[in-house]
C-alpha cells in the first residue's frame, strides 16, 4: 500500500514543524518515512522560492502570475518523477509540507489568446 500524506496550513502555522515531527515518529516506529514539500527542493522548486523572495526580479516590473502557474506545474511533473514516486514504489510514507492544492488561491487561471481560461491546475497530462 502507497501513502502520501500532506500537512497545509498558512504561512507560519507551524506544517514544517508538524511534517518533521510527524516523520520522526513513523522513523521512530519502525516505519520508513520520507520528508519533502513543495515547492520542492529540485531545480524548479529552488528557483520559485528564489523568486518569491525577490531573486531574478525585473526592475519596475512584478513577475506575471502565469509564469508562477507555469513553474508550480513544472515543479510538480518534476518532483513526482524524482522524489514522491520513488519513495511510494519503495514503500516509504511520503509526508509533504503542503501539496498541489495550496496553488489554489495563489493565481487564477490566466485567459489564452482567445479570451477562454485555461487552468494549470489539472492533473498532470491534464488540461
């Protein structure tokens, strides 16, 4: 049996901590537990928080949402591959501080050039 568990919570209600805690105790019980969170700590992960703490900004200008959307979807395609399905297929619990529905209310679905919405929070493979 595969599981993933995800902790979510705002900013500073303490899922970092709970996730590691959480990890420690499954450890602790003989259990084979992994510890990851998104953005992950791959390349595309790396560079989202890079620029969510101002790194690659454009002078006078805020970074378009729809490069945001794009790199989160990225960043998930990536992170499955390298990391959470590796560690499911060994049998590992993968225990994530936050997951794919905390994009949610980080940016709206951006209108294509034909003025319809397209959603980059389909599934992978999915639009």
């Amino acid at each position: 049996m595969t599981r993933l568990l995800v902790l979510e919570g705002l900013d500073g209600a303490g899922t970092t901590t709970q996730a590691r805690r959480l990890v420690e105790h499954l450890r602790a019980g003989g259990g084979r537990a992994h510890l990851t969170r998104e953005p992950s700590d791959g390349p595309i992960g790396r560079l989202i928080r890079e620029m969510l703490t101002g790194g690659h900004a454009i002078a006078g200008q805020s970074i378009n949402q729809s490069t945001f959307g794009l790199l989160f979807a990225a960043d998930r395609l990536d992170h499955l591959q390298r990391e959470v399905e590796p560690q499911l297929a060994a049998g590992a619990i993968v225990v994530s501080d936050r997951w794919y529905t905390r994009r949610w209310p980080i940016r709206a679905p951006a209108p294509t050039a034909t003025g319809s919405r397209r959603s980059t929070r389909a599934p992978a493979g999915r639009t």
